[in-house]
C-alpha cells in the first residue's frame, strides 16, 4: 500500500524531468510524493543518457537555429526560446549550485564537447556515462528532502478525473491498488522503448504517462515523430549469431548505445565492403542529424550486410572508457568495428503542454519524454532530451505546487484476479512489437498505416477485456503500451508529409485531376 495517501504534488516518473519537477514543488513549500515503477536508478531512462547536456554558453541563437535546423523546422520556435533562455539559468542553479556534478573539465573550465547537428561545442558531459551522474545525486538529494516522499516499486495505472479536472491516481503498490489524492499531478514515465523489439530505452517504457492522460482525455500531438539512434551496438551480430532481431533488448540487455559523442570525436561509419558512407548521403558526413544517419545505416546495412563504426580516428578507450569496458562485456572487439544498428530511442511528440508543462486538463501536467513541448518537432537534436526534462521539471513543478487537494470517488479497480496469464502479455506484446518494428519504424509506408492501426486496435481491444475484471500491473503496462501504440499509428497514418523521423517511402496518392 502506498505510504502516504495525498499530497499537494504526485509526480510519476524519476527521471531528471519528474525529479525537477519534484525539486520545483517542494521549493515552494509543497509537499510531494514521488511514485516510480523504478526499484533502482537504472530504471530511469535519464540514468542511461550518455552524451550529455546541451547549454546555451553565450549564444542562445545559434542553439535555437540547431535545434530548428536538426528538426527540419519543425519545432515550435517559442518553445525552444523558452528551451534555450533558461538552459544556463537551470543548469548552474541544479546541477552546479544543488548537485555539484562532476562534469569533465579541461584546462579553461568544463570540457563542452559536441555532436551530431551541434554547430559548436555546447554539451557538458561525464565521460559518455553523464545521465548517472546528474541522476544518482539528484535522487539522493530529493531521497534526503523533507518534503519529499519517494515511492518506489509503485506504478501510476489511471488518472483520477472528474469534470475536467485532475484530482490524483491509482497507485499500485505489492499487488495493492489505492488511490493517491493530489493538489496536481505531474506525470514524467518517459518514452516508449518497449513498444519496440530494439531499444535503447530501459525495461519499463511503456507509454504509461501518455496513455493514462490520452485515456483521461488530454491532447496528444506528433505521435508519429518516434527518433531511432543510428549507433546501437549489437554485440550479437558481433559474435556471429545474428537472431536478435526480434527480441526484446534494452539498455539492461544485450544492444548497448554507442554515444554520438564518439562520432562528435571523430568516430567513422562503415559499411560491409569496409567504405566510408555518409559524405554520399550528407554534407555533414557523421554528424549529420539524427535521423538522416539512422536511415543510411539501415540502407547500408540492408545493402552490404553490416555497419560497423569505426573508432581507430580516435583513442576510445582514453576518451570513452565506459564504452569500451561495455564493448569487451559484451565481447565486442572495438579495435575492428562496432557493429551498429538503429533503435528505437526517444519520442518526440507525446501529451501536449504548453511553456509550464500544463496539459489541456487542469491540474495535469507531463514533462519530459512524455510530453510534448514542441522543442523537438520532427527530430530531436542531441543531448537536448536532459535539459528539456530539467527546464520543463523545474517550470511545472513551481506552476503545479499550491493548489487545493480535492476528493472525488476513486474509479474502482477493485474487482480485480491479479493472475494475468503469463502467456497472454507475453503474446500480446510480441504482436505489438512486430507490427511497430515492421509499419513504423525507420520508414513508414503509407499504404501499410491502416492494416497497422487495424490490427493494434483489435489487439487494443483485447486488452481492455481484460482490464475489465482484472487489474495488475503488468496488464495496466501492457494497456497503457496498446494505447501508446495505436496513438503513435494513427498520428502516422494521418500525417502524409514525409518530414525527420516519419520517413514515408511511398507518397500519398495525388487527388484525380479535375476534368
Ligand atoms: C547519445 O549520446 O548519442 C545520445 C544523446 C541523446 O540522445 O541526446
């Protein structure tokens, strides 16, 4: 049962948006509860974040025009002011003055490096292992506060609503359901990595944040904008057993991210025959944006067999220690190659909010990969995923403490036979992740939306069965994964203009001419 059965402020989710969050209320005086799925900090996704954090430095203008430009001008431009005009601001107070994280420094200061799209070195970083760095103080800070409660082991499964209003959650804790009253709800669960076979995403994104708001009836916008990370080692295909491709692999599991730090330093891709490929498909070579390089390396490896990244342009192990200690975990011999792939790695789109995380329902508020702010438009620029989180957390968090808690009946989930069938998620997830690996992917065709938006809707419905006699968490995941899911198909069957991460391969039949 959860400790604590209301608060001023509910956040869900631990990752740096949802503890910004977290730190934004309780410095206004709220008090908050904390609930995460996560049982330990790796199962956040920002404890995985390798690149770093962008900032501003002095020349908030020209990171606004990268990330326009990295987004195919896309984003929403008065977001990413808001994006770029806070950045040092929220950097210095939480992770300098509040966290003193470590980053690396060289001899002028902090040793900004630079990435994929960047048109200057603008990100702070520890090694290419930055997320646990901000993340594991920032627990331990909010873990120590006294006007915060965390809750671990502890999933969000509905919103409680009432007349357009947020008035908490279903928490469920060791099998136990009840509801958590809140002044405001701040939902910050992530991405949506378990919806695909490849990810880079740990175990629990399930979509859970955008799901429960959707089900509540908030917005939801640019669904369809799913990025995949071009460099995700494969270690399987390394060792010659090339069978990964349809399983379930994380970042706890087998395929590993190979930061795009390591092209930022000099890092060359390969095809099979051993050419260099990317000058043939950018100006930018290796650092061209993220979804241009996640296209070439699934067309090259679709031509030649493999795609291996080469480090010998730099010196890996003194420069990216970490990757190369995982490297030889893993059995990767990096001096010839990392082989790589792309995966699924961050949703651009999510539950849309406005400048202080706000969503179109009162008192609900999303921040982080859950959200949709409009900073990333189509395709998100590197190492801005972090700094978003860490702005919007901050921004939400002040705008959502001190408002009235209010009582309404709790929805009842009480019927409930926790025993889901194994077999049956097991079943169900398999069928979701085949049709999101294979309809929307890399590439889309526009042709095949509506067989997938078909069939994710029966499978949808399926679940719901379910969910009417029976509530455990993990059928909740898996509904909250089938909404996610047909969320994302029917943005992408509605959206005919092929633009960053929604790369249709057939264009939309021309209207027949008037005669
Ligand atoms: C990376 O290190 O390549 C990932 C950075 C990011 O996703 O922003």
């Amino acid at each position: 049962m959860p400790a604590q059965e209301m608060s001023d402020v509910l956040v869900v989710g631990s990752g740096i948006a949802g503890l910004a969050a977290a730190l934004g209320a309780a410095r206004e005086g709220s008090n908050v509860t904390l609930a995460t799925k996560a049982t330990r900090p790796e199962g956040a996704s920002s404890w995985w974040a390798q690149g770093g954090i962008a900032v501003s430095r002095d020349d908030p203008e020209q990171f606004k025009a990268d990330i326009l430009a990295a987004s195919d001008g896309t984003a929403d431009p008065a977001a990413v002011d808001v994006l770029v005009e806070n950045a040092n601001e929220a950097v210095e107070d939480v992770l300098f003055d509040t966290l003193a994280v470590e980053f690396d420094q060289n001899g002028d200061g902090p040793d900004y490096t630079r990435e994929a799209a960047h048109s200057e070195d603008r990100i702070l970083h520890v090694d290419a292992a930055t997320g646990k760095h901000i993340h594991v103080p920032f627990l331990n800070y909010l873990d120590a506060h006294e006007s915060v409660e965390i809750l671990d082991d502890t999933a969000a499964l509905e919103l409680i609503r009432h007349e357009g209003r947020i008035h908490g959650a279903m928490l469920e804790s060791d099998g136990e359901v009840a509801p958590h009253y809140a002044g405001s709800v701040v939902l910050a669960t992530g991405g949506i990595g378990e919806l695909y076979g490849r990810t880079t995403n740990p175990d629990d994104a399930t979509g859970d944040g955008i799901a429960m708001a959707a089900l509540a009836g908030a917005d939801v916008e640019d669904m369809e904008y799913v990025q995949f990370h071009p460099t995700v080692c494969i270690p399987d295909e390394s060792r010659g057993d090339s069978t990964a491709g349809g399983v379930t692999a994380d970042a706890d599991g087998d395929v590993f991210l190979v930061s795009e730090a390591v092209r930022g330093e000099g890092g060359l891709l390969r095809n099979g025959g051993g050419e260099r490929f990317m000058p043939d498909y950018h100006a930018d070579a290796e650092l061209a944006p993220r979804d241009v390089v996640a296209r070439a390396v699934k067309a090259e490896r679709e031509a030649t067999g493999e795609v291996t990244l080469d480090v010998s342009p730099l010196d890996f192990a003194a420069e990216f220690p970490g990757l190369a200690e995982r490297c030889a975990d893993h059995g990767v011999d990096w001096e010839s190659g990392i082989p790589v792939a792309p995966a699924e790695h961050f949703l651009c789109g999510g539950v849309a909010v406005d400048e202080y995380g706000r969503t179109t329902l009162d008192r609900l508020y999303a921040v982080g990969e859950c959200s949709r702010t409009g900073v990333h438009g189509a395709n998100r620029l590197a190492s801005t995923s972090l700094l978003e989180g860490l702005v919007w957390g901050l921004r939400a968090g002040e705008d959502a403490a001190g408002r009235d808690v209010g009582r309404i009946d709790a929805p009842d989930l009480l019927d409930r036979d926790p025993d889901l069938p194994e077999k049956f998620a097991r079943d169900k997830f398999h069928r979701l992740r085949r049709v999101m690996d294979e309809q929307l992917g890399v590439e889309r065709d526009l042709d095949d939306l509506g067989r997938a938006m078909a069939v994710l809707r029966r499978l949808k419905g399926e679940v719901d069965a379910y969910v009417r006699t029976r509530t455990s968490r993990s059928l909740y995941e898996l509904r909250h994964a089938s909404v996610t899911a047909l969320l994302v198909a029917r943005h992408a069957a509605e959206n005919d203009r092929s633009v960053g991460t929604h790369n249709l391969v057939t264009e939309p039949a021309e209207p027949p001419a008037d005669d």
